[in-house]
C-alpha cells in the first residue's frame, strides 16, 4: 500500500467529519436559541393572559382609573404582537411599565388589596415575572454561546457558508433600569 495515496483521502475525510461536528454543534446551539425564545413567549402569553383578569378586577374598584386601564390593555395587545426578541422587549417593557402603575393604583384601594380574587392575581403575576426573567437569562445565555460558536475559529467557516447568523439579545430598553435611583441621606441633629 502506498501511503502517498491514502493521505489525502484521510486529510479530506477528517475535514469532511471536523464539518459535520461543527455544523452539528451549531444546529443544537441555534435549536437552544428557538427553545430560549420559545420559553419567553410562553411567560409573555401566559403575563398578557393574566391582564385582562386584573384590569377586569381593579377596574371595579377604580372606575375613575380607565385611562390607565386602558393603556395595560393596548400594551397587551403590543406584546401579543411581538414577533422579535427586540419587538418583545420593547411591549416587555412597556406591559411592565404600566402594570407597575396598575398596581401602584391598587395600593390605593385597601378592599381591593383585600380582595382574594386580586390578591391570587397578583401572586401569579409575581410568579411568571420570575420565570419571565429566568426565560429571559437562559435565551440570552443561548444567544451568546451561538454568537461566540459564528465569531470563532474555526467554527466561523462553516457557519457562514451554511447561514448562521447571529440573533439578537433580549436587551430590557426600560430607562428606569438604566437610571441608577437617586439616594439622599438626611442629617439627623
């Protein structure tokens, strides 16, 4: 046998093989990309599914707060519509913003506070606002192992040829979270 003449069919068979585990490595960590994204729209149906409930709970209590009511219910209709991770940040945000004032105004309403129904409410809204963030960890923890497999070498030759493209962070846009809180301490004399 002549070693000549199998060296390049091994060379090219080993290549061919190093493609494939690439390619494979790469389908899976875009496939944990879809199932990150998948997660978050589940929390996100399951918050804009609580909404009408707890506007439909404190509307009774607080008519004169319609306004308000109006505008959680139009940023669930935004959120229902989102179609990307940076259109889902954006109604993210926003439901979060005014269900933040949905319950600033419940505070003002001690039956409503007391009411059971609002109370079981709240609890499951706490509860997916958890998971919604634990979602929102594990998809960006996906996004960036993707994009760190696409940027490398030697990953990078064939992710680009096969179109694997990097996707986008679910990046919260509330200024709030990115304004630190103004803290003032009094002198006591």
């Amino acid at each position: 046998m002549n070693i000549a003449l199998w060296l390049p069919i091994i060379i090219v068979a080993l290549a061919l093989i190093g493609v494939v585990l690439i390619y494979n490595r790469l389908v899976r960590a875009r496939a944990l990309v879809r199932e990150g994204w998948s997660g978050i729209s589940v929390q996100l149906r399951r918050r804009a599914d609580l909404v009408p409930n707890l506007v439909s709970t404190v509307s009774g209590y607080a008519d004169h707060e319609r306004g308000l009511l109006d505008e959680v219910t139009a940023r669930r209709s935004d959120a229902a519509k989102a179609a990307t991770p940076a259109d889902a940040a954006r109604a993210d945000s926003a439901l979060g913003n005014m269900l933040g004032r949905l319950m600033v105004v419940a505070e003002a309403y001690p039956e409503l506070k007391a009411d059971a129904n609002f109370r079981q409410l709240q609890e499951e809204l706490s509860a997916i606002e958890t998971e919604l963030q634990g979602a929102r960890r594990y998809y960006n923890a996906t996004v960036r192992d993707l994009n760190t497999r696409i940027a490398s070498f030697p990953d990078l030759l064939v992710a680009r040829p096969f179109g694997f493209r990097e996707e986008a962070f679910f990046e919260d846009n509330d200024p709030a979270i990115s304004t630190p809180p103004a803290v003032h301490f009094e002198r006591k004399s």
